[in-house]
C-alpha cells in the first residue's frame, strides 16, 4: 500500500474541487467534507441526512458526532449551504445516506470513495498518490498552517501525541510557515 500524503497546494484543491463539482454534487460533497472536517473515512460513508439536518431543515453547524465533541466538528457556510443544496437537490431524506450509492441505496464503498478523489486528483494534475486518508491529512495540514493549535488537531484526529499527529500531516519542524492572522 503506497503512503499517501496532504494536498499542500491551495490551486490543486481548487481544480480538484471544480472537477468534482461539474462531475457530481454527491461527491463534491464528499471531498469538500473529507476535507475541511477531519473526519474518517468510515464515519464519513456512514453518516445519514439526519445527522446533518436540524428538524427545521437547515445543515446544522455543529456535527453531532460523539466521537468528535472535542473540538466538535464545525460546518462553516460554504458547506452548510453546498450540502442543503445537494440534499435538496436529490431529494434525500432523513433515514438516507448522505453518499449513498446510486445503485443500492447503501453509502458508496471505500473502493468507489477511493476511485472518486484518486480520478479527481488526476484530473488536477496531482502526480503523487492520493487516497481515501489525504482528505484527513489535507485538513490537518491547512489546520495547521493556518495557526490551529497542534493539541486541537490531534485531538480531530484521534492521535496519541503532537509527533504523531505532525508526522502524519507532513511537517517536520522546519519546513513550513505558519501565519497567526489576527485581522481584527
């Protein structure tokens, strides 16, 4: 199994989020999820509109996921409003899969999951390997630069320590520049 790592260029996630935007809502969905919650895979697949939707209709902001109270997982409104318009759109209703097959109704595989981001990654031009893991690795790694404390992150990514969780996002301690930008 090749190591996969983060999509460190801003311009490759943005091609990358084009193309699955023209090729399907559901799987824009996904990789825009994937990777601005930190969320594994599994749980990913896994989740249902009702875990998503306030009884009012609305995205909720907050995640109710158990196993992501700390930090809780934040929809910012960019996704909120992507994954209304997708529910809507498609016609999905509470007891539903949020990425469920076309076909059965169940949540996509980790194989067809893998086959939507690699083909996508592709298309962007992205030349190393790319997996169902380099949306995690992806969120840790824009966390991090963008001045998320280390300790929040690894508690998203269920690490045991500040090494591991740098390590696994692809920073060594010399290699990036993180910018605290407090415009206020």
């Amino acid at each position: 199994m090749k190591s996969v790592g983060a999509i460190k260029e801003k311009r490759q996630i943005s091609k990358m989020k084009e193309y699955l935007e023209k090729h399907s809502a559901r799987d824009y969905s996904l990789f825009l999820l994937g990777i601005n919650t930190g969320i594994k895979l599994q749980e990913l697949l896994h989740l249902r509109v009702h875990e998503i939707r306030s009884s009012n209709g609305d995205i909720t902001e907050i995640l109710p996921l158990p196993q992501y109270n700390s930090p809780p997982v934040y929809l910012n409104l960019t996704i909120r409003n992507i994954l209304k318009k997708y529910v809507i759109e498609n016609a999905l209703i509470d007891a539903d899969y949020l990425f469920r097959s076309r076909k059965t109704g169940e949540p996509i595989t980790r194989q067809q999951a893998y086959r939507i981001i690699n083909t996508a990654a592709k298309e962007a031009g992205i030349e190393e390997a790319v997996g169902m893991t380099t949306l995690r690795k992806t969120f840790g790694y824009h966390a991090y630069i963008q001045g998320i404390a280390i300790s929040l992150i690894q508690k998203r990514l269920h690490h045991a320590s500040p090494s591991e969780t740098l390590h696994f996002i692809g920073i060594d301690s010399h290699s990036e520049k993180i910018k605290l930008n407090v415009d206020l």
